[in-house]
C-alpha cells in the first residue's frame, strides 16, 4: 500500500483567515533538520531495534524494543509524504527495511497473539510499515486474529488511547473514521481545557498526541470538536510551559499543533522553532532532559553509544517530525516574528520580572530584534505568570494580571486561568479566617 499524498488533501475551514505573509523558514534549513533525525533513526534502529536500553543504575529509563521500534515508524510515515520532494525516499525506504525485521520479530509476533487488548498497539510498527509499502500477509493474519479476539475490548483505556487505537484500526482497514472517532475526540483533553497552571506531564502529552492522531499526522484534516482558536490559544501557553520548564521534547510536540490544523503560524510558536533550531545547533541534536551529560562521560564505547542514542533519539524524532510537517505545502513557520506589537514599556515591564538566566528561551530572546519582542508582550506575560505561579508568589500573580488588563492583555487562556486560581485561593482564605473566628468564639 503506497502512502497517501498530503498535498491532495483539503485544508481545514477556519473561518479566521490567514496571517499576513512573511518570509517562510528556509527550506534547506527545514530539509537539513529532517535528514539528521533519519540519520539518527538508522544508529537507532542498529542500536536499539533488537533489544531496546537496559539501565542497571536507573531502571526507570530502561525500556524495550517496542518503543523505539514504533516511533521509528511513525518517523517515517511522517517524513514519507515529503521524502520524494527532498530527495529522501531511499534513506526512508532504507531505514523501513532495516527496522522490517524487528517489528514483525518472533518476540513482538507471540506479543501480539498473547495479549490482544493492545494488539493494535504492538503492531503500530508493522501497520506503518504496510503504509509504506512493506507487506506481511502472514503477520497481517496474526494481527487480524488478534484483533478479532473475544477479549479485545476487555481494558480500560484512556481517550487519547482510544483515538489510537481507532487510528490504526482504520490505516488498517481502509475505512476512514466514523462518529466514534469524534466522539472520542470530544472525550479527550483536545476538547477540554488543559490545567496550564499545575496540569502534569502526561496530560500535556495526551493533548498533543490527539492531535497526532486526530489529523493522521496531517494526512486527514478534520474539522476539531471546538474552536481552532481556542485550542491553539492554550497550545500557545503549554508552549511557555514546556520552554520554561526546558522540556523540549514536549515543546516540539506542542509545535506540532500548528502544521497540523493547517493553522498559521503566530509570534509565540515561530519563537519557539527558533529556540528549539537554536539549541539543536549548539548541541548536534534537539536534547532531551533525561539525558545526563556527567553519565555520558563515564561510560566508553558501546555503553556510551547505548546511553547517547536511549537518552536522545526521540526529541531528535520529534524534532525531525516537527520539520517534515512543516515542509509540506503552506505549514513553513516564519523566518521573522510578526504580529500586533505592544508598547516597549510594556516589554520592558515584563522582562524586568524575569531573573535573567541563560536558558534557551531567555538567550534566543535577548537576540531578538526589539519589534520582534514586542510582539512577544503576551508570550511575556504568559511566563511571567507561569513563574510567579509555580514559585508562590500570588501577589506577583495578581499585580502581573492588573498589568495585563490595563494593557489588553488579558484576553488569554493563561489569565482566565491564573484568575480563577486567586479566586479560590481567596475564598481558602476567607473561609480559614471564618474558621478562626468560629473556634474562637
């Protein structure tokens, strides 16, 4: 089966128009991005595809084949709409055929017959790989069998994991997604607010990989379950979050949010590629945060290898993905940051909030041009809020949102949030001094 062309299909209806043009990042630079995640994924594959990371020290960050086995896929299956256009399609075909084997092994064939509640999942790597034109009718016939198991529904499973499984039931079949495909969109955190303010890592996760899933990684746009807008509104603040927290791996995922609703790309978003290209220059790959340079420098040879491609390779694979999706026709970000500018007092405002650190974020700002940061104001704002929040600092919280209401920048899914915060923080306290008052009587 050939993989399907994203350039035949239809763009989203947004109804809010387009963003006025600006120079588009340049191609080659975005091509250039996309082969170092192949070239990582083939050391992955030849590292990692036969029997996944084991860490004596740490067994939290030892995991198994499947892992890298089914991102590699999903590497591919993105990059595949673009690999003809840059010139990829063999090194795509090239490392689809080297990871052929591992994922329709022995070990992952006996998986997949013996727990069919997540068969779908463990032969993702095999459903990609039919996408891309590497058939097995035999292990086709395990995985139907498997799937058509009396027991196949008998788990729990969360709504972005519902939309995966529906996901691949569907690149499996052929049939394009029903209404339970939507509903279980409409169930997930895509169509509800996310927690900006204290809302772990795992549902930020589940937010950006509904969208993978809802869009087929942008192969099949489909209108969302409530206003683009709004949902991109809040993409805007995880970003903040996930850059001021120096997440990067989930910051590029967030990324992803634009190319794939087909949406312009705003300030916000066009400077986090830059921090993200920035930060993959300096160090020869987007870095992950579990990734221990000291550890690094002690172990030699093969370990070293071992650790290096376990540590690193999927925020490489995201950041490849990120850089495919945005090659495809009309989802380039920006070179240059657009948008309305507030006034310089403003800016300066809200950076003098700031402890001055040499982070990523805080170095690809101060190279900004001073248009450019001014139409960062609301950027600024969100992670002066995001700081104050997680240090405490109510007061600061509160001075920062009368700052953002007096300057019009308080229309933001970051402020409703932080506002609501004060306001049950409030009635804590009213209802603590009622408490006292009552005992004391």
């Amino acid at each position: 089966m050939a993989p399907r062309r994203f350039d035949s299909l239809p763009d989203l209806d947004t109804g809010d128009g387009r963003a006025p043009t600006l120079a588009s990042w340049p191609r080659e630079d975005l091509i250039r991005r996309t082969r170092l995640a192949l070239s990582i994924a083939t050391r992955a594959i030849g590292v990692l595809g036969r029997g996944g990371y084991r860490d004596e020290q740490a067994p939290q960050d030892s995991f198994g084949p499947d892992k890298p086995l089914a991102e590699t896929a999903m590497l591919l299956y993105v990059v595949a709409a673009v690999a003809g256009q840059i010139g990829e399609e063999p090194r795509v075909n090239e490392v689809a055929a080297l990871m052929a084997p591992h994922a329709r092994s022995r070990r992952t064939a006996w998986a997949v017959a013996l727990h069919p509640t997540i068969c779908w999942q463990l032969a993702m790597p095999h459903i990609l790989l039919r996408q891309l034109g590497l058939v097995d009718p035999g292990f086709d016939r395990l995985v139907a069998l498997s799937a058509g198991s009396l027991a196949r529904r008998g788990r729990e499973v969360v709504p972005h994991r519902v939309l995966e499984v529906m996901w691949l039931e569907a690149l499996w079949s052929g049939a394009p997604p029903g209404a339970e495909f939507d509903a279980a969109a409409a169930n997930s955190v895509m169509n509800h607010p996310l927690d900006l303010l204290w809302g772990n890592r795992e549902d930020a996760y589940a937010r950006t990989h509904t969208f993978m899933y809802f869009t087929d990684f942008g192969y099949a746009p489909r209108p969302l379950p409530r206003p683009r807008s709004e949902i991109l509104e809040e993409s805007t603040a995880l970003l903040a979050r996930s850059l001021l927290l120096e997440d990067f791996d989930l910051a590029a995922e967030v990324l992803m949010s634009w190319p794939l609703t087909a949406s312009p790309w705003p300030a916000a978003a066009t400077f986090g590629f830059r921090v993200l290209a920035e930060l993959e220059d300096k160090v020869g790959f987007l870095p992950a945060g579990n990734g221990v340079p000291e550890k690094f420098d002690r172990l030699q040879g093969s370990e070293r290898t071992q650790y290096a491609l376990a540590a690193s390779y999927h925020t490489a694979y995201v950041m490849g993905m990120l850089c495919s999706l945005s090659l495809r026709p009309g989802n380039a970000p920006p070179h240059d940051l657009g948008g309305p500018l507030a006034p310089v007092e403003v800016v300066g405002e809200l950076t003098s909030l700031m402890q001055p650190a040499d982070t990523p974020w805080q170095h690809t700002f101060r190279g900004l041009q001073p248009v450019e940061q001014r139409a960062l104001a609301p950027f600024l704002l969100d992670m002066a809020l995001l700081s104050a929040v997680r240090k405490h600092d109510f007061a600061a919280a509160g001075n920062l949102l009368a700052m953002a209401a007096r300057t019009g920048l308080a229309n933001s899914s970051l402020c409703a949030q932080t506002a609501q915060l004060l306001q049950r923080l409030a009635t804590c306290a009213e209802h603590a001094t009622e408490a006292i008052a009552h005992h004391a009587q």
